[in-house]
C-alpha cells in the first residue's frame, strides 16, 4: 500500500495539532459518507467512511465494514514523527502486509485508485 492511502484517508491535519475533530458519519444525517472500495489480496470491500479523527495524538479514519487506518503523531518527540497503523476489525495488518491492500474512491459510480 502507497502512503498515499494515508494522505487520503487518514492525514488530514488541517485543523490544529492541540484538538482532536471527529466527524461521524453515522451520526450525521445531513452528509452522505463517501463510498470507497478496499481490496486486501483478493477480498474486497465495498464500504462507507463511518469516522475520521484528525488533529490531537491519535489520528484515524474508521469504515463501516471494520477497517481503520490511522496514525498517531508523536508530539514530544524531536522528530515530529507518526507511527502509522492499519487494522482490520480491531486486528493488526503488520507494515510488511501494507502493500496488499488496494484502496479505491469511488465517483459517480466509477472506482478509481488511490495511489
């Protein structure tokens, strides 16, 4: 999986680094949740956007069918680092098993590949 998954779907630091911001589109009855496909190996799913944090520590965006990629950043260190992470239903996806997985946005009824 290319770290653009992650600029896509998870990095999105537009607010500030002190506060966490969720939208949760389940909650949510005046938004419609983008539909996205994920493929790991040959399983793919078709799925909504259900949560995405971003700003404070831990950084995630969540699926309805169990997915979730997310990133913690690092604010003490002196680096400004993120550990990234994928899991799938509350299972970790080891980094080396990231180049399986395929995601897909989905746009007037076409899927198109994020890469």
């Amino acid at each position: 999986m290319k770290n653009t998954i992650f600029a896509t779907s998870v990095l999105c630091t537009l607010g500030s680094v002190a506060t966490a911001a969720c939208h949760d589109f389940g909650a949510d009855s005046t938004s419609q949740a983008p539909e996205v496909i994920i493929c790991y190996g040959v399983k793919c799913d078709l799925t909504r956007l259900e949560v995405r944090c971003n700003g404070g520590g831990n950084n995630f965006t969540d699926y309805e069918v169990g997915w979730r990629f997310g990133y913690t950043y690092n604010v003490h260190s002196d680096d400004d680092s993120m550990d990234k992470y994928i899991h799938w239903k509350g299972e970790v996806i080891p980094p080396e098993e990231w180049e399986k997985i395929r995601f897909f946005n989905l746009k007037d009824g076409i899927a198109i590949e994020v890469e």
